[in-house]
C-alpha cells in the first residue's frame, strides 16, 4: 500500500515537518487550501483511519490536538477546522486548516502555490510559536 505518504515518512521525499514522534507526523499540506493547512498522519501504513487500533486512534487525535494548537498560535485564524476525508491519499490522515470563514474549508477552493521561502516561513512560525 505504499503511497507518497510512505515515502514521506521514510525521508525518500522531503516535506516542511511541523511535529513528529515516533508513532506519529505532521507536516504542511503541498498544495494547501491556506497558509498552515497541515496533515496529521499515523507512521503506520493504515488506508482507512478508523482501521486504527483504539489506542492508537485516540493518540493519533491527541498528537493532532497539540498540533492544532501550535498552527492556531502561529497562523493568524479565527479557529482550526478538522477534516477526514482520505479520498486523495490511501494513508490514514487528518487536515488541520486555519479558518477565517467556512468556506476556507472547501476542497474544491483553488489550492495555494507558495514559494520554498513561503513554505519555510510558515514551518518555522508553527515549530517556534
């Protein structure tokens, strides 16, 4: 079930890595619906999340919950939206998108193209706040 997320975790490619631990990671989406979308993933090879094992699932939120408290320090937003949606990847995730309106929320809103120094900005804001 390989998917680009592997390769993600595994280092084969580079991603702007906000948190991580040794069951869990969480790095800055590619193509962000806004600045500091990030994605809350377990290191396990796992398609669906609620495939996850209880203890594993609830830890997986918590990691998000510290993440999401760290992306809301540092991105100026009115609050953090959650989405589950694993249609794109088959690799168990979560989005943490900085609101300002709902709409925000909407993947079918044009994605953002930052720049690496857009990118680097915003990793070091959420990793230092």
């Amino acid at each position: 079930m390989s998917s680009i997320f592997a390769k993600i975790i595994s280092g084969e490619i580079p991603a702007y890595k906000i948190a991580e631990n040794d069951h869990f990671i969480a790095f800055l989406d590619a193509i962000p619906l806004v600045k500091g979308h990030t994605l809350v993933i377990p290191k396990k090879e796992v398609d669906l999340i609620f495939d996850l094992e209880s203890e594993e699932y609830k830890n997986l939120w918590g990691f998000a919950q510290e993440v999401a408290k760290k992306v809301k320090s540092a991105i100026p937003c009115i609050r953090i939206g959650v989405a589950v949606v694993g249609l794109e990847v088959p690799h168990a995730h979560i989005h943490l998108i900085p609101l300002q309106k709902v709409e925000d929320m909407n993947f079918k809103n044009e994605r953002l193209k930052l720049s690496v120094e857009e990118y680097r900005e915003i990793q070091n804001s959420i990793i230092n706040s």
